[in-house]
C-alpha cells in the first residue's frame, strides 16, 4: 500500500487535471485527518473544487458535475464542479462549509476562495446546519453503544455534531473543524464531561476501536440531553437568506475570468 503524503496528493490532482482539463480551485482534506482525531492508519479524505473551460457550461446538455478518482490504498478523491459547490453554498450545506473551513488545504486560490468564504458566511442557514448535525448526532447514537462497550468511531461521531450545533447556538456561524478546538471552546466548565470527551479523542488516535461504557457515562448523558434539546428546537433557528443570486452568479463568472485570463468578462 501506498503511503501518502502532501507532495503525492498535489500531484495526484494535477494529474487529474490534465487528465480531465480542468483547474482545482481548491482541495482539503475532511475527515479524522481534518478533525485531528486520526490514526496513524486512518485514510485519507480529500475533496476539491474545480473549472472546466468556459466552453463546457454553453451547452443545454446536463453534464457530470462531481469527480471521484481512487487513492491507492486510501479513500477516494472527490471534486465538485464550482457550479454544483455555489448551489451547496446557496443551501449552507454543512459539508461544503466544512471544506472551506479546513485547516488542511492541499490547493487554494486565494482570491477566489477568500470571496467563496465571505458569501458562504453572508448564506450561513443556523437551521440547516443545526438539521443536518444532529440528525447525524442521533443515527449515530443509536449504534455507538454495545452492552459494557462503546465505539469509540461511532461516539466521534455523536460529539463532534453536538458541539458543532453547540456552537452554531452561541456564535451564530460555522463551527471549526477540529474537534479539540470545539471541546476546549464548549465543554470548558464541564470538568468531568470534557475529560471523558479528550479521552475519547486520544483513544481514536491511538486506533482504539472501543472503550468501556462505564467510563463515558458522563459523556453519554451530556449527549443524550443535546441530542434531545436541539432535536426540539431546529426550527427555531434563522433559515437562509435566500436571495443573493446576482452575487453568486458575479463570483463564478470572476472565477472563470481569473483561472482562464478571460478578456472582455465582467
């Protein structure tokens, strides 16, 4: 099995470039390795966004806007047309937001990602957000608990979406991606919840597939309550603004002019 590394990654997408004529806007890494919560066997997880040639949108043809190449031995690399990340944004669909907010960035054109990030933040729906975690926060719940044992994946898994909606609840914008950032951030005066939380962390770096249920007890009603109160109260929060089309359509179109040196484009 191949080992990979930063250097292999970018040169990975650049062959996929070249093989699909295309230019990667941006590419990171999501998952443990993003979360901080990997390994030293966990896969690698990268996404990527990309352009094609202006030619390849004049058409009335509905074309694949996603792509998804292997990495040897790895996860796969996933890309999404810039056209398909703009609709996700418009929708403040949690896991692109993710992608922006990496702190693992393999490629990034500045200029374009710095206004992609300022009009996600300006189209940040609370209510969508607040949905999609704690929708994964219970479905994974339901299966992280076995008899005197708990998986540990599985219980990241409940946590990381319950501090992320903890968050979006006082800050009122996207959490950050690392999990340790969120539990030192909102578990602060939880002594002992917070110290079954960093126990958690370090048993899933140290590849530990399960722990004792009796030593996340603490943890587990603190979720259980989280889960509940947020299940309850999602509609409470501000949905998108909606709107804003004109924005959307001016960033993609400076987009193609930057990557492609088009002339004549405003």
């Amino acid at each position: 099995m191949r080992l990979w590394d930063r250097k292999g990654i970018v040169q990975k997408l650049k062959e996929i470039e070249r093989k699909e004529n295309i230019v990667v806007v941006y590419a990171c890494e999501l998952g443990s390795r993003a979360v901080g919560t990997a390994s030293a066997h966990s896969d690698y997880d990268v996404r990527f966004l990309y352009l094609r040639p202006v030619e390849w949108y004049l058409s009335v043809m509905e074309k694949k806007d996603v792509l998804v190449y292997p990495l040897e031995g790895q996860e796969d690399m996933s890309g999404w047309d810039m056209i398909k990340a703009l609709r996700l944004m418009q929708k403040s669909n949690p896991t692109l937001l993710e992608c922006l907010n990496s702190p693992i960035r393999y490629i990034e054109h500045g200029a374009i990602l710095e206004q992609l990030r300022r009009l996600a933040g300006m189209l940040f729906s609370p209510k969508a957000c607040i949905h999609h975690y704690v929708k994964m926060a219970a479905r994974n719940d339901r299966q992280a608990w076995e008899q005197d044992q708990v998986q540990v994946k599985r219980l990241i898994q409940v946590l990381r979406p319950m501090l992320a909606c903890g968050w979006i609840e006082r800050f009122g914008d996207m959490p950050p991606v690392p999990l340790r950032a969120l539990t030192e951030t909102l578990l602060g005066g939880e002594d002992i919840v917070r110290a079954e939380a960093l126990e958690l962390l370090e048993a899933k770096r140290a590849g530990s597939r399960t722990l004792p249920a009796v030593r996340m007890q603490s943890l587990r009603h603190y979720l259980t309550e989280q889960i509940g109160h947020y299940e309850h109260t999602t509609r409470e929060y501000r949905a998108a603004p909606g709107g804003m089309e004109s924005e959307v359509d001016a960033l993609f179109r400076a987009a193609l002019k930057e990557i492609w040196s088009l002339e004549g484009w405003t």
